[in-house]
C-alpha cells in the first residue's frame, strides 16, 4: 500500500518498509456516531433500538393483520347468512307465484306470513353488516395509528469530497464549489466541499485543540457543529487538507463517515507522524489511501 501524503508522489510511504513503531490503535465502527460523545457504543445502541424497533413493528402489524383475518371471517359468515335469507326470499317468492288463485289461498297466506317475517331479519342482517363494516374499518384505522414505524435510512453518498483546513469558513467552502472546483486526481467537480474554521488567529487554536481531541476520538466544539453534512454519509473519493485530514481521520474511525473507498492527504496535520495511523485505519476500514 503506497501513502501519498501530499498528493504530488513525494514524500510516499510504504506498507512494506520498516517504519519506526508508534502507538497506534484502530477502534473499528460501523452504523452512526452520536457526537459529541465521540464513541462507537452509541452507534451500537442506535442500532440495537432501530432493530428492536423492527422486530416491535413486525409483532404489530402480524397482530394487526391476524384481527384483520378474524375481522374478515365475522364479516364473510354475516354475509352468507344474509345471502341465505335472500335465497329464501326469491324461493318463497317463486313458490308463491307458482301457486294457482283458485284453491290455494290457505298455502298463499302462510307463505305470505313467512315473507313478512323474513323480510324484517333481511333488513335487520343488511343494517348489521354495514355497521360491522362502520367498526372494522375504525378499529383497523386505530390499530395503524399506533403503529411506529422506524424512519428509513436517509444517508448520503458522494463521489468525492474535498475537506479543506485550518482558516478556511463554511463561507470558503460554498464559494470554491459554486465556482466549479475540481477535484485534481479524477479530473471532475467536488460534490460536497466542507470547511469547519473561522478567521483569524483563533482558528488555529481549534485546529490545535482538535489535533489533540482526536487521539481520543472526539473533536472541538466548533468543529462538531459543522460536520452534520457527513453523517451517515458514503463517499468514494476523500480529499482532505491540513486541519481536514484530522476530522477525516476521527469522522472515519467513528463511524460518522460510514464508508471511504479513497483517502487523499494533502499536507495533513501532523502528517508524518500520523503516517502508521492512517494506514491502520485504511486498513480496518477497507480503504485506499
């Protein structure tokens, strides 16, 4: 593996060449960072609660279409009986006509008489199913009010993203992608450009206190308040310079940046001496640096 610190082939590191031994670590991440805590276990309990969320859901909506089943079946039985109590009627009906005027008069009544009993049950069946149908519709209308519903996953990907330094304002950043930055390894325009300074001299105290938060995963707070872009987000190529290259490397070790195909350094903070560091997070994150 070739680390290419300043994009211009000078300067490269090896994989294979001895390197003096440094203290490094590399926590491996995945799913979404809550910052400003700055650790992975969030992460892990964020998907635990989305899966429990899952698994919650699934157990309503089989309850809820089991009812809806049953539901069915009640109304499906009322209405045979209502198809039933039709059937008879066209019978008695049928029956009825077939039957002379001259000496059947005694059977005409009776069926008469059986007619006007049966059509007050008809009437009374007919206004039970559609209150039936009234109560099933408003209990299933309840039943699905109540279920909660996990939201679906809304990352981003970008193809490449360049991430500039110390000095640098949000101001910077828009101004270098509206006027069509390109990115010099592909040849293409940024997607996405971030910076997280401010002017002046204060700036550079940011830069410093995030150099020495991220030895322990976490960043300053002015820094924290401007990386919302990234989270969750997948990118395919990212380009980071001096204070960036610090932020990439803790967003990417976090987990907030869920994925890096290509990692390019240009004149990162502390480069040399984060040398072995980056290249243990290329490797536990399956990059190219």
């Amino acid at each position: 593996m070739t680390v290419d610190f300043d994009g211009s082939g000078f300067g490269t590191f090896h994989s294979s060449s001895s390197v003096p031994s440094f203290s490094t670590r590399c926590v491996t991440c995945t799913g979404t960072l809550s910052l400003p805590s700055g650790s992975s276990q969030g992460t892990d309990q964020q998907v635990r609660d989305f899966q429990a969320a899952r698994l919650d859901e699934q157990r309503q909506q089989e309850r809820l279409r089991h009812e809806a089943e049953q539901l069915q079946e009640e109304l499906r039985q009322k209405t045979q009986q209502h198809l039933d109590t039709l059937r008879t009627l066209q019978k008695l009906t049928g029956i009825l006509d077939q039957l002379g005027e001259e000496n059947q008069e005694r059977a005409r009544y009776k069926l008469k008489i059986q007619i006007n009993d049966a059509i007050p049950r008809f009437n009374a069946q007919q206004q039970d199913i559609a209150d039936d149908q009234v109560s099933i519709l408003q209990r299933l209308t309840h039943s699905i009010a109540k279920i909660n519903v996990p939201p679906p996953d809304m990352s981003r990907h970008y193809h490449s993203v360049l991430l500039l330094g110390a000095l640098n304002t949000p101001d910077d950043a828009a101004e270098a992608l509206s006027s069509g930055l390109k990115d010099p390894f592909v040849g293409q325009r940024y997607e996405k450009i971030l910076a997280f300074g401010a002017r002046g001299g204060l700036d550079l105290a940011r830069a410093s206190l995030d150099h020495f938060l991220g030895d322990v995963d976490s960043l300053s707070k002015d820094t924290l308040s401007r990386i919302s872009e990234l989270q969750g987000t997948t990118i395919d190529e990212l380009v980071a310079h001096s204070n960036g290259a610090k932020v990439a490397e803790v967003l990417i070790r976090a987990g907030v940046i869920r994925s890096v195909r290509v990692l390019r350094i240009l004149g990162g903070d502390a480069a040399l001496m984060d040398g072995p560091t980056s290249v243990t997070i290329c490797s536990s994150r399956e990059l190219d640096l």
